[in-house]
C-alpha cells in the first residue's frame, strides 16, 4: 500500500469524493479512510455501463458517508458542498467511444454535472479545494512525445473535448470566484476495482480480462502503439499530494507513467503472467480507427519538480497485485448487476 503517513494534512478534514463507487474514486476513499480521522463523503450515481461498484467499498462501507445521487442535481449537491475541505472531482464519464455513440449524454456527465458541481461551491463554499481528473486524451495525436502541458490540445473525440471545457471550467472559477481548483490529466491508468465488464472503458483491463479467461486479445492495427500507464495508487498518491499543495493551485499536471509498452508487449505480458490466453492481430474498426491517436505518452516532469511525486510501481509489479485481487474478488467484477444494480436497496446513510 501507499505512504499515507505523508498526508497527515487530510486528518481532521472533511472530503467529498464524487465518482467514489469508481475505480479511482473507491481506491482514494481506501487511501483516505486508511489515513485516519478523515470525514470521507462519497457522491455516486451508480451511472450504467460505468465503473461504480457497491463492492469497491466492501470492508469500508461503515467508515464513509454514501449518497447514491447525481452530481447534476442541485438539491444534492448545494446540499453536500457545504463544510467540506476537499472535494476530489472524479465523476464523470471515461469512454471514448460512448461519447462518440452519445455524445449528449457525455455532455450531461463531463459538462453540465461539473458546472453544476462549480456552481454549488461558488454558492456554498467558495474557498474548497477542488483536484479534477482530467485526462491525456485532450492533446489529440500528439506532434511531439512525451507529452508535456505546453503541447497544444486537439481533442481526438467527444470525450476529449468536454474534459478539456470541464478543466476550464475548474480554472475559470478560480481565477474569477477564487475556488482553489488543480487539474490532472490522467494517463490510462490500472489495477484493483476497475470495471473490467465491457471494452469501451478501458483496454488494460479489458485485455487483463481476457487474459485470466483464457481468452483472445484482439490487437487493432497489430499493437503498435505505445502508451504509458499508471498503477492506481500512484495515481492516488498523485491525487493526494496535489490536494495537499497550495502550489499546485489554478495548475494543470501531467500524470505521466511508467516507461511507455507496446500493446503487443502488454499483452504477452499479462499472457506470460497469468499463463492463459492468446493474441490475434485485426484492423482497426472504423469507429476506433477514427479517434485512434496513436503512440501516446507523457512527461511527469512538471509535478515531479513541484511535489515529487513519480509513478512508483512497475508496470510487472502493478499487473501482478492487480491479477491477484480479481483472481480473489472475481465474482464481483464478472458478471453485470451484481453489485452494480442493486442501488434501490441502497440508502444513504
Ligand atoms: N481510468 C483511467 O484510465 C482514466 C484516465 C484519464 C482520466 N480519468 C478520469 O478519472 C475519473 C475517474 O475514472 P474511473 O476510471 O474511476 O471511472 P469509473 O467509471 O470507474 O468511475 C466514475 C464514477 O463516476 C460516477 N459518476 C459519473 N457521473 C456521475 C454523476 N453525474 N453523478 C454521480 N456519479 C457519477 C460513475 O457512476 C462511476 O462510479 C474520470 O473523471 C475519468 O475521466 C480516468
């Protein structure tokens, strides 16, 4: 596990994290309560086909504060700001291709909830720490690697360009209502309690997936493409330390990962690891091909000189704990509804 005893500051301390039945959003609120005396509220909607999970917060769901509700309803929301220290912006919407499928609805979830969102602390707190997770994706196919925070951004898709206004937005309101925001852009990040259901959220943990199954991993356009990633707990330490810094206040920082992999090297990693599963190479299908960016990575630099922090895990050493929670928690990560859909027995407590 992390080195909590670094951010003592959080004790005492009340925050707010939306998107905290998610992949990322229930680790942090692992990390937090782990921590110790800190007032841990999560805001979820349990949105379908996205990663919320009940389960994610088995063996803490009596240390935080759960509201099933979503964060572009007002009510729930002025309702919820107030008093808060911290709150950590993780909801949203993460698929490239949903957006694509639906782009009004990402609209709803990556832009008007987050509005809604900066609305309610500009009302009701208007001296909160925000951290946003924003993603990579935004600087589009990239003119030069690593990527850094002066590259320009050309958004590939939907997604892209609503997490992009989504981070204005969180600048806006500092630089106008005073709110102290930080913004993260996301490399594709791994591990413990990712939705590993469908494959339009995330390909590491669809290819995990397969792996464990026995199954095919399909490589579009023979895996070429290199990208770095990131072990969820150096993104939570990422989190953590930005939400600790009055430095990092009305700044943007790269989260960049471990030393960039071919697809195809991923692959037959998690192949050799789990000792299943096999590769078949395909052309890319139109709708992926379109938004495709490429070999994608970026540099860490910025936040390094300001926090130091750094991804901390390797890549093997990730995969391995990762594999080794789903081999023990499987049947909670499978199969749809299991621990998704069961919301209406689920009160706010
Ligand atoms: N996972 C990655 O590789 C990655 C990469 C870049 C950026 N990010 C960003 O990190 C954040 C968290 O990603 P994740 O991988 O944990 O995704 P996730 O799907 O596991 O979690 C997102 C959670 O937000 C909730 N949610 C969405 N809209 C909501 C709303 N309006 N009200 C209440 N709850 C809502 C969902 O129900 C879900 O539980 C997202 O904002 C995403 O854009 C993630």
């Amino acid at each position: 596990m992390m080195a909590q005893e670094h951010f003592v500051e959080y004790k005492g301390r009340s925050v707010l994290i939306t998107g905290g039945l998610g992949f990322i959003g229930s680790n942090l609120a692992r990390a937090l309560v782990e921590i110790g005396g800190v007032d841990v509220t999560i805001l979820d909607s349990l949105v379908p086909g996205q990663g919320g999970n009940l389960h994610n917060i088995e063996g803490i769901r009596d240390r935080v504060k759960l509201q099933i509700a979503d964060m572009g309803s007002n009510t729930v929301i002025n309702h919820l700001v107030g008093g808060v220290d911290y709150i950590f912006n993780l909801a949203g919407s993460v698929s490239h291709l949903d957006s694509m499928n639906n782009p009004l609805r990402d609209l709803e979830l990556n832009c008007a909830a987050q509005l809604t969102l900066l609305e309610a602390c500009r009302s009701f707190n208007p001296h909160v720490k925000i951290i946003f997770t924003s993603t990579r994706q935004i600087y589009g196919t990239p003119v030069y690697l690593p990527l850094d925070e002066r590259h320009r951004v050309e958004p590939p898709d939907i997604n892209g360009i609503h997490k992009l206004a989504a981070e204005q937005y969180h600048l806006l309101y500092r630089r106008v209502y005073g709110i102290r925001s930080v913004c993260l852009r996301l490399t594709n990040t791994y591990g413990p309690r990712q939705l590993l259901l469908h494959d339009r959220q995330s390909f590491i943990a669809w290819f995990i997936r397969q792996a464990m199954d026995g199954g095919v991993i399909e490589l579009f356009g023979e895996g070429k493409q290199r990208r770095d990633l990131n072990y969820v707990d150096d993104v939570i330490e990422a989190l953590l330390g930005a939400g600790a810094s009055e430095a990092a206040e009305g700044e943007v920082f790269n989260l960049g990962g471990t030393e960039p992999i071919m697809l195809s090297a991923l692959a037959e990693e998690l192949i050799s690891l789990t000792g299943h599963g096999s590769v078949r190479c395909l052309p890319f299908p139109p709708e992926r091909q379109s938004i495709e960016i490429g070999n994608a990575y970026s540099s860490a630099e910025k936040i390094q000189s300001l926090t130091g922090w750094r991804p901390r895990t390797s890549l093997r050493e990730g995969l391995i704990r990762t594999i080794e929670f789903y081999q023990k928690h499987r049947d909670h990560y499978w199969n749809v509804d299991a621990d998704t859909l069961s919301r209406s027995q689920t009160t706010v407590s």
